[in-house]
C-alpha cells in the first residue's frame, strides 16, 4: 500500500484514517447528544424511551469502536 502523493517523502502518517476530522467530530458530537437525551428522558421518567435509545446509542459506540479498531496503520518500519 503506497502513500498519497500528499504527504512528502520524509512525514509518514502514524495512521490512515478512512474518514475526515469533521466526520469524526460530527460523529462523536451525536454520540453525546443522544447520551444527553438519555439522560434527560430518564430525569423525566421515560425509561422505556430512554432505555431504548440508550441501546442505540450503545450500538452506534460499537460500531465506531469497530471501526477505529479495525483502521489500517500505514506505519512503515
């Protein structure tokens, strides 16, 4: 696997990532809003909607976990 032609000879990335900074703030950005939401359907007793959207949120976490874990490093020793 080769480098883009953008990254000069002498700086090699320590990782490739897949997706762009903005995705990956937007990203964890929806991640605590709707652990906030979480939050605030339990202080109003909503547990079943609470409940349920914490699942989804959990399944949402997995996911990018999976996704970070599993990113190919370009380090080349």
């Amino acid at each position: 696997m080769s480098l883009p032609d953008e990254y000069p000879p002498d700086s090699i990335p320590l990782f490739c990532d897949r997706r762009t900074e903005g995705e990956n703030r937007a990203m964890i950005a929806l991640l605590f809003a709707l652990l906030t939401a979480v939050m605030g359907l339990n202080y109003f007793k909503r547990t079943t909607a609470a409940n349920t959207l914490f699942f989804i949120t959990l399944a949402l976490s997995v996911y990018w976990l999976k996704f970070h874990a599993t990113s190919q490093l370009t380090i080349q020793l």
